[in-house]
C-alpha cells in the first residue's frame, strides 16, 4: 500500500481515484451488490438494466412489465453476474468504483417510474371512453339490449 501508508501512496498504490476518473472522463466499474439492489426495487421496470447502461433492455422490460410478465426478470436473476462483468471489463482496470451511481439513478428513474405508472393507470381507467369516443368500441350497446 505505498511507502508509508498515507491516503496519497494508497492512492498510488490501489489505482485512480474517483476525481482523477472523472476528470479524464474514464467509465467508472459498478458493484454486482447494487445491481443486484436495483433488480430487487424496481427490475420488473428495467432498472438494473438502467444501471448497467443498457437502455434498450430496460425500455423493454420497462414496456412488457419484466419481460413476458416476470419471466425475464427472473432469469436476469442468474445472468446479472455476467451483466456487470461485462460492463466492468468495459473500463479501466484501475478505475475506481462509482460511489454515487445508484443515487443518481433512482433519483432520475423515480421521476420517471412515477409517470409510466401514471399513464398506464390512465389508459387503463380512460382507454375504454376514449375508444368509444373515437368510435372503435359502443359502450353503450350492450346496455341497449
């Protein structure tokens, strides 16, 4: 760990620091444990798939609710591990770990969860009168007999 110990020869010893990274705009390695946090809380959503920066995986999994009702979700369960190292092996070896990457992205999901939850809620409870307005379904037929 250095010469004598101090936080500039730990520095030194274990990699770049979380600055240093930062400032040259070097990917920054995730934790399995987050990602794994991320997966329990909101993987029917996509999260962990937001996490890792796959975008595409979690728009999906977002829009069929887990993939196939909960069936994706379940098998990311396994290849999770796999997900991480491969994003890991993407990064410097002596990149440090994001401290701040969960924060921020349930800070900026949370916002986003609160209006998919919201809409879909709508077109469920306005969906049928708005069909019916449009003229694609008579609501009123079977009541007329």
């Amino acid at each position: 760990r250095g010469c004598c110990g101090c936080c500039c020869c730990r520095r030194r010893a274990e990699g770049l620091s979380v600055a240093e990274a930062r400032g040259q705009g070097l990917r920054l390695k995730l934790r399995k444990t987050v990602a794994y946090a991320c997966w329990g809380c909101g993987g029917v959503f996509g999260l962990h798939h937001f996490y890792l920066g796959r975008i595409l995986q979690g728009c999906l999994m977002a829009v069929s609710l887990g993939g196939f009702f909960g069936v994706f979700w379940l098998v990311d369960l396994i290849f999770l591990p796999s997900y991480v190292r491969t994003y890991n092996r993407q990064c410097r070896p002596d990149a440090p770990y994001d401290p701040r990457g969960c924060c921020r992205l349930f800070c900026s999901l949370s916002v986003v969860l609160v209006l998919a939850c919201s809409s879909l809620f709508m077109s469920f409870a306005l969906g049928p009168r708005g069909l019916h307005l449009v003229g694609v379904v008579d609501l009123d037929a079977p009541r007329a007999g």
